[in-house]
C-alpha cells in the first residue's frame, strides 16, 4: 500500500509539469527493456521463491482489484459524468449545452466511464514498465465484439435483431480505421509522438461526426422510423396511491450513451404484475398492496417494464420530498428519484413501502460517511441474499476508503452536485490506485507462475475482468428489449478505446518524458490486433446477410463460440503447445 502511495504522488507530482523533464534524457529502446527486465527481476526477489500454489492465490486478488474498478465507476466515477452531462443540457451557453448533447456526450465524457478501467490500466503500465497495459486494452475490443454483441443477440427477447443503419456504419467504419492505424503503429514495436497524436486527433474526428450523424441522416432523407425515445422533461405518476415526480438514473458503464448519462419515463399506476411475498406466507398474495405499486409505461426501462422488490436494495431519503429508490440487478444499478409534493406525502410513501416489501429494503437518510458502509455491510449480512452476503465483505473493503476521501464530494448528495469536478478528480485517482495495484498483482501471478507472461494476462484475465461487468449490464439491456443499444455501446466503446484508451496515455507519458518513443513488447498483441480485425469483419458479414441489418440468435451463439476459440489458442501459443500464428 505504501508503494502505491508514493506511485500516485510521484504521479500527481508529475502531471503538474508545465513542460517535459529536462533532468533526464530519455532511455532508449534497448536501454528501457533492461531497465523493465532489471525491475521485474527485483520484483520477483523481493518475495519468497516462485510457488505455484501463491500464483493461483493472487487470483483472488486480482479478483477483488477488478471489483474494486467497477465500484468505483459505479459509485462516483459515472455519476460525477452524470452530473456534468446534465448541468451542461441545461446550461445557457449553447457552447456548453454542446457538452450535454447526447451524441457527444456519449462519444466523450460518458466513453471515459465506459472505459475509464482500460485507459487508467493503459496509463499506470506506462509508468511501471508493466507489459500488460495495451494487451488489456487490445483483449477488451475482442471481448467487447464477441461477447457483449454475442450475449446481446442470444439475450434479445425480440429477433431478428435489427441494426440502426447509419450508427453501425459509422463506428464500424471508425473501428475499421483504428485496426489499421493501430496495426501499423506497432509494426516497428515502437509508438511516436506523432502516431499517438494521430490516434487522439481521430478520436476528435470520431467525436463531430457523431454528433452530425444525425444532421446528416435527416438531410439525406434516410432517418429510420420507429417510436420516440423517452424526453427529458420528467413525468409524474402515482406510486401506493401517492402522486409523484419521477427519474430514473442510470449509473452503469454500459448505460446507452446515445440516450444520456439519464432518461425520465411514463409511470402508470399497476394492480398487477411482481408480488412481494409474506414471509408469513407459503405463497404470495396476488394483490395490489405487494406490488411496487407503479409500472413504466415505455417498455424499455434498465429494470424491465415492471420494477420489483426483489431488486430493491434501499431507500435513501435524500432531503424535503425526495426519496430514492436504489434497484440492483447483477453488476447494473438503477436510481429511481421520486420527488414528493412536501414531507408529510413523503413520509406516507415511506411507510407503505416499508409495509408493502415487509422490511427488506434498507430504509434511512443518505450518509456519504464512511459510517454508511458499515451500516450497509450489516444489512447485508442479515437481510441479503446468499450473493449478497458473499459480496459483502469486498464492498465494505472498498467503501472504507472511498467512502473516507470522498464523503464531502459525493454527488449523489443532490446537495453537493456542484462538487462534481471534484467527485470526477478523486475517482480518478482512485482508479489509478486500483489500476496499479492490478498491475502489481498480474506481475506477482507471473513472477510465481513464469509461464503466464504479463502480455498473456493483460490480453486474457485482466481484460475479461475489466470488461466482465459491461458484458452483464449488456445481457440485462438485452433482456429489457434494448440490445441495439448495448451492441451500440459495445462497438462505440470499441472505437474510443483505442483513440482514448490508448492515445490518451501515451501522449500523456511522452508529454512528460519529452516527447521520446515508447517501445512496445507486441507478444501477442499484433495476434490480438489481427483478431479485432477478424471479428470487426465477421459482425459486419452477419449483419450483410440476408435479412440485411439484423442479427439472430444463431449469429449470437457464433461469436461466443469464437471467442472460446480465440482463449483456447492464446493458451495453446503460451503453454507452447502450439507454434504463435503470428510472431
């Protein structure tokens, strides 16, 4: 812990540089591979001697490294964009209100929190010398395609699956560019200044013609119709008889970034549909009073078209006839704000929610303090499911120092929503740390287990565990009847991952160091990049098929299949078993 410390200090020391680091010049190619070599020998000493068995124990770790990642984008990170994507929307300056747009609010602000884990692993491998860093991003585009679209497809309630035409052909035409310039870049193991500049620039590039797709679409006359999207004005509705105002707030990574960082819905009052059960009760009573009390009217909620008390997980009373709901399903959490005509409706609501769902939400006012985790982490233990439970003690872990930097900048304190600059800085630090920690733990998986490089694990494991949580949130959105948006999302994602995830940090690493060439250890990832290509190609020849622009479950169950493939032979090439398809 203390080593990551001085890390991120030595890190915000140095981005605090007006100008490149003049003391020392910087190493060339030859001279930084010893230097990495030199530095992963004296890592591997500085513990006891090689052990299978401390390998497979660090696991565990990593593990709990790729939890910590989702939760902090989870709990600040996404809902500090949030704030920021709405107070820009609702801002004067029609410059700003730019930066609320949802086609360039998803192309930039909202990519960070989609792939804020990849560009801050990408960042911190720079920096220790770690080889795993571009595998991790490089391994996240082919997950991505495979399986986030495979999934999304098999999970689609509704198929053929149609595609938007334009938006499918626009990122698949940018992702395209990528393969190649990445493809290129590396050819000589080398990356310049100047190529990642390229690969940033197109990231602006990418950035305005999604925001003038649609311009462009409407002048062309090739719009697609289909039924309108929710507005953003919020909408009243009635819940246990108590009228109220309603927004639903998305705070997964894999939230549409076409529709905005959130979305307000219809709510019509339901006499039927999810029941809560009486634990008194062998079986639940179909009756009004167990039901949540109201439905979305648009069927396309995160949560599904009905909400149910099995996924409710709080209620925090947030201030004067403002109540929270907090639903939880998998790795995607979904905030219900219901705004109340005055205290005493809001207190009347409380009361029924707390009859109705028979005390299993966790009812109480909202505390950013770090007292609130431990509260949470008693609930859990006595009211949670078995998941709960098991999930409790990792949560808490991580609640405990987040929870104790960044109390006085939570926005979801709709009190401190001004703060959120602040809330978006210490997230980011906070994923630095954890980043780096993953880091460290890959090399101690690799220096006790020598057969599994830091390039193997950064294309495999630690990209899985990055972009795990994406895949899940995908499935739900494909349950929902929304899979055009997690396929959307995936491909989007795909692109920006390597005009930010890569481009970002590299120009930021050469900034510091004077501009100089970062060489690049492509074991395996030239393979990798080949196999973006592959896939890219594969999706696009699906989707050309006839029906044109549509994807059934067969497609879906294809690429799943692919990608089992694509993880069998990067295992058989470092085990040896076979020769590398590519060297």
């Amino acid at each position: 812990m203390l080593r990551a410390i001085v890390f991120v200090a030595v890190l915000t020391l140095a981005a605090c540089e007006t100008g490149p680091i003049e003391a020392a010049p910087a190493a060339p190619a030859d001279v930084a591979k010893v230097v990495a070599v030199e530095a992963e020998a004296e890592t591997c000493l500085m513990g006891a001697d090689p052990s299978m068995t401390i390998g497979l124990s660090w696991f565990i770790a990593i593990a709990f490294m790729f939890f910590a990642q989702h939760h902090v984008c989870d709990a600040y990170f996404v809902p500090a964009i949030n704030v920021f994507v709405d107070q820009m929307r609702s801002s004067k300056n029609t410059w700003l209100q730019r930066w609320g747009d949802e086609a360039v609010a998803g192309a930039t602000i909202c990519a960070l929190g989609c792939n804020g884990p990849e560009l801050f692993t990408n960042l911190i491998s720079l920096y220790t010398g770690s080889d795993a860093g571009i595998g991790v991003v490089v391994g996240s585009e082919i997950f991505n395609l495979l399986i986030i679209v495979g999934a999304a497809v098999m999970c689609a309630p509704i198929l053929p699956l149609k595609i938007e035409k334009a938006p499918f052909t626009r990122d698949s035409i940018f992702y395209l560019a990528s393969i190649i310039l990445l493809f290129l870049f590396l050819a000589d193991k080398t990356i310049t200044f100047q190529e990642a500049s390229i690969l940033l620039g197109a990231a602006v590039v990418y950035v305005l013609c999604v925001y003038f797709t649609e311009d462009v679409v409407n002048k062309m006359g090739l719009a697609e119709t289909g039924p309108a999207g929710p507005g953003v004005a919020k909408k009243m509705g009635k819940m246990h008889g108590v009228e109220v105002e309603v927004k639903e707030i998305l705070h997964s990574r894999m939230a549409d970034g076409r529709k905005g960082a959130s979305a307000t819905w219809d709510i019509d009052p339901t006499e039927h549909g999810i029941y809560a059960k009486n634990p008194n009760e062998e079986k639940a009573e179909p009756n009004a009073r167990g039901s949540i009390g109201f439905q979305f009217a648009e069927a396309d909620s995160m949560l599904g078209p009905i909400l149910r008390y099995k996924d409710l997980t709080e209620v925090v009373v947030i201030g004067e006839g403002v109540i929270q709901l907090e639903f939880c399903k998998g790795f995607t959490r979904v905030t219900l704000q219901l705004v109340c005509p005055d205290s005493h409706s809001r207190d009347d609501l409380l009361k029924k929610i707390e009859k109705y769902s028979y005390g299993k939400p966790w009812i109480h006012g909202y505390d950013a303090t770090v007292a609130s985790a431990f509260k949470s982490f008693a609930h859990e233990i006595q009211h949670g499911s078995i998941g709960q439970k098991i999930g409790a003690l990792p949560e808490l872990l991580i609640d405990i120092p987040l929870k104790a930097t960044l109390f006085a900048v939570d926005v979801k304190d709709i009190k401190k929503e001004s703060r959120w600059p602040a809330c978006f800085l210490g997230a980011m630090v906070w994923l630095a740390l954890f980043s780096f920690a993953m880091l460290e733990v890959a090399e101690q998986i690799h220096c006790n287990i020598n057969a599994l490089p830091n390039s193997f694990l950064g294309i495999t494991v630690c990209a899985i565990g990055t972009s795990f949580p994406n895949a899940v949130a995908s499935i739900i959105m494909a349950q929902q009847n929304k899979p055009a948006a997690a396929i959307a999302n995936a491909l989007g994602s795909n692109v920006q991952n390597v005009f930010l995830a890569m481009a970002l940090p590299w120009v930021i690493f050469m900034v510091q160091e004077g501009k100089a060439d970062i060489p690049q250890n492509v074991v395996g990832i030239n393979e990798g990049v080949v196999w973006m290509l592959f896939t890219l190609m594969l999706v696009v020849f699906f989707v050309l098929l006839p029906q044109v622009c549509t994807l059934n479950k067969i497609h879906g169950y294809i690429l799943v299949a692919v990608y089992m493939v694509y993880l069998a032979l990067t295992c058989a090439e470092t085990f040896k078993v076979i020769a590398p398809i590519i060297n």
